[in-house]
C-alpha cells in the first residue's frame, strides 16, 4: 500500500477498545472480584501492563508520558473523569486518591456485555493481576 494511501486510510482510524471503555470493562471486572474502591497507583499498573505482550493491543490507545520520575496518562484521567460523571466511580477526596467503584450489578452485566468480546479475556486477565498485587500490599 502506498504511503498515500496509509496516511488516507488512517483519518479514519476508529479503535476496537479506546481506554474509556477498556477502564470501563476493567472496573466492572474488578467490583465482581469484590473490590470497592482502589488507590491511584492505577497509571503506573496500567503502564506495566502495556509492557506484556498478551496485553498490548487491549491497551495500545491507552497513551502514557512521564516526567522521569513517575507514569501520566491523560488517556486514563479522562476516562475515570467521565466514568464519574456517569456514576460509576466515585472519590472519597481527591487528596486522598482513592476511587471508590459504585457499579451495580446490573451495571456490571451490562458493561460486560457491551464489552469488545475479543477483549474481555485480556480485560479480566489485568484485573486478576491487580486483585493479586493490592492482596500482596495488605
């Protein structure tokens, strides 16, 4: 294909999973393990993540920048302000950094549901390592 043609086809580029969705599906998953709320180590967990290749592609529109120090992702700070705005998440104050998930169960099927099926998987997979690796902190 001519670089023309890649540069016109990419305009319209729509990705399968964008990272709305992705933390979307995620946060479903991880209130039917159990868990309520979560702390805000959750861009540099994600960035780990991106490194293993089986989950790659679920998080490839997930975008991160770093000031040397630490992981930042406009990406995830949009999506769980709009997961807000939605009520889906909550805080208990922004100091603290804690996010409190407020799914209901209907909520829960129907974000599953409306998941990227071929996604779900790998979706599932990353909330299993988070579950694993706030277990081993407490």
């Amino acid at each position: 294909m001519s670089e023309n043609a890649e540069a016109y086809i990419s305009r319209f580029y729509e990705p399968k999973i964008n990272a709305y969705e992705f933390l979307k599906g995620f946060f479903a998953c991880l209130k039917r393990k159990g868990m309520t709320e979560i702390n805000r180590d959750l861009v540099g967990f994600l960035y780990e993540q991106k490194k293993v290749d089986k989950y790659r592609e679920v998080l490839e529109e997930v975008r991160f920048r770093s000031n040397g120090v630490n992981y930042y992702s406009d990406d995830v700070d949009d999506a769980l302000f709009n997961l807000q705005i939605g009520g889906l998440l909550g805080k208990m104050n922004p100091s603290f950094g804690v996010i409190i998930i407020k799914y209901t169960d209907e909520e829960i099927t129907e974000t599953l549901e409306s998941t990227a099926s071929e996604y779900l998987s790998e979706i599932n997979d990353i909330a299993d390592t988070y579950v694993a690796m706030f277990d081993k902190r407490f």
